[in-house]
C-alpha cells in the first residue's frame, strides 16, 4: 500500500466511522501534509488506517447525531486533530 492508498483507506475509515465530512478532509489533509513535509512510510508514521481512525475518533469525536464514538472536546489553538491522536 503506497502514500495515497494509504491515505484513501484512512478517508475510507473516517468516512465509516462517521467522522464529519469537513473534519475528515481537514485530518487528512493534514496527515497528507505531515508525510510530505516528513518523509516516512504512513504505516510507520501513523499506524495501520484503521487504527489511526480510530483514534481520530476518540480524539474528535463523530458528526452530531450519530451514534459511532463520543463526541470529543474541541482543538486547542495550534493543536490538530492529526497531531493530538497521535500524542
């Protein structure tokens, strides 16, 4: 699996999981930035897609009334989803 089959497969899981559509594209964006600017293998980066996924999940939580996950609390300033899943 390369760079975009990665990245297409974490969309795919964010997508399954019910992760607001502009929160997800933001993640991956981001996450698509971090790799380019970083280098690296996303599989050593960030894990498989799924369980990075999940990890946005219990980070940011699912689009309102849906009932995968918990909501979670907002971004602090300077803090992205991406990169507070990964802490």
């Amino acid at each position: 699996m390369n760079f975009d089959d990665w990245l297409r497969a974490f969309a795919a899981e964010l997508h399954q999981r019910r992760v607001a559509t502009d929160a997800a594209r933001h993640v991956v964006a981001e996450a698509a930035t971090h790799l380019r600017e970083g280098g690296g293998d996303p599989w050593q980066v960030f894990g498989p897609p799924q369980a990075y996924a999940a990890a946005i999940v219990e980070s940011i939580g699912t689009a309102p009334g849906t009932s995968a996950g918990t909501p979670g609390a907002p971004c602090s300033p300077g803090t992205s989803p991406a990169v507070r899943a990964r802490s």
